[in-house]
C-alpha cells in the first residue's frame, strides 16, 4: 500500500535585502518549510504565476514592482494565499495601505523570530472562513436598505456598492453571526485569524476594525456597524433584518 505523503509547506519570500531574505529561508528550513526567496517584485510575480505557494511574506519596500503592487495583482486575479506583509516601524500608513491591498496580517521590522514565526504559523492553518460553527449562518445579510453579501464580499445599497477584502469579510461574518455580542480580540486572533494563541502581541484585530469602519462610513448607516466594547473588544450592533 501506498503511505500518503504530506506535502510540504512552501513559502515564498520576497525582500531585496539579502541578509534578511537568507536568514528567513534559513529559519523557515528549520521549522520544517521550504522557502524560496525573491529579491523583487518582477520575480515575485514570476513565481507566484507558477503558484504552488502556501504562503506569501512581503516586504513592501521592493526594487522594479513595489510589494504594494505585488498584493494588488495577486488579489486581482484571484489568488488567495495567506499575505505577511512586513513593514518599517512607524509605517502605519503602508500597514493600512496594505491590508486595504489585501494582507492578512502584518510584521515590523525588526521583528523577533518567535513572533514572526507564530504569524506565519497562523496564517497557514487559515481557518475555514470565520469558523466552522458559522458554516449554517446567513451570508447574504439585510439591514435596512443595505445588503451585505458575504460571499460576493459586497456592500450593495442604492446608492453604490463597497468592495471588501477577503479578511473584512471573514470579520463581519465571525461579527455578525454574534451580533449583540462581545467579542474579544483574542477570540477573533483565534477564530478569525487562526492563531493558536490569543494573547499575540498584535494590532491587527484593531488596524483591520478601524479600516474596515473608515470604509462602513460611505454606507449608510454603516458607521454605527461596529462598536467598541470597554476593557471587552467589539460588537456588531447594526439592526439585522
């Protein structure tokens, strides 16, 4: 008989400095990963079209096509590999402009092998979209005159319609399925983000929470969607029809 062989988990890193791209091919050798490292965005693109990737870490700051752009066309025609995006410290706009791209999640250089190697752990295990027990909940919501489809990733009104990225969906729909409820960060780093551990030191609960509200404010009624729960996390208190 035959054994089935597990395959193993491929990585691709993309970073022009050859120090940093080296030392993570390196590490992820260690946990058991093959990783393949590109010195720019045009042979980031090159392997990618290849496919094969379980995962993507980032840098934004890339020599001929910018990492930006490297996320762009990866999401425009359809391709959902996990995204780590990595970023200079005090770049908040290039996190936001990022996630807006279509990341999951992101790391600050200089980050610490532990903590970088709990992200990609995270994002590979990619739980089904925002929890097996929200496989039964509704994904085409009404509230008001708004629709919110969740698996076309839209929000449909009269007066326009908001795209969102795959990772807002899965956050409106963990939030929605316990509307009225309080949600912590740490049950969405779990549930929504697929982290082990909840209590990561991460801001990507809070980074993705205020862009996915600064885009709800062009709907209507949308602004009230998400509120904030003291010393708890968020609600979604939007009126479900």
């Amino acid at each position: 008989t035959l054994l089935a062989v597990e395959r193993t988990t491929r990585i691709l890193v993309v970073e022009d400095e050859a120090p940093i791209r080296e030392g993570l091919e390196s590490l992820f050798g260690t946990q058991g990963m093959e990783a393949l490292g590109a010195p720019d965005g045009e042979r980031a693109l090159e392997l990618l079209g290849a496919g094969g990737f379980d995962l993507v870490v980032l840098d934004l700051m890339l020599p001929r096509v910018p990492g930006l752009e490297v996320l762009r066309r990866m999401r425009g025609r359809g391709d959902p590999t996990p995204v780590l995006v990595l970023t200079a410290r005090g770049a908040e706009d290039d996190v936001v402009a990022g996630l807006e791209a279509g990341a999951d999640d992101y790391v600050t250089k200089p980050f610490g092998v532990r903590e970088l190697v709990a992200r990609v752990r995270g994002l590979l295990r990619r739980p089904s979209r925002a929890g097996a027990e929200d496989a039964q909940a509704p994904r085409r919501l009404v509230l008001g005159d708004v629709t919110l489809d969740l698996d076309a990733l839209e929000v449909r009104w009269a007066g326009g319609t908001l795209r969102l990225t795959s990772r807002e969906g899965d956050l409106l729909s963990f939030l929605t399925a316990r509307a009225h409820r309080a949600v912590t960060r740490e049950e969405l780093l779990v549930e929504v983000w697929g982290y082990r551990d909840g209590s990561i030191r991460t801001r990507t609960v809070d980074v993705h929470v205020q862009q996915l509200r600064a885009k709800l404010r062009g709907v209507p009624g949308g602004e009230e969607w998400i509120g904030t729960v003291r010393g708890r996390g968020y609600r979604f208190e939007g009126e479900l029809a």
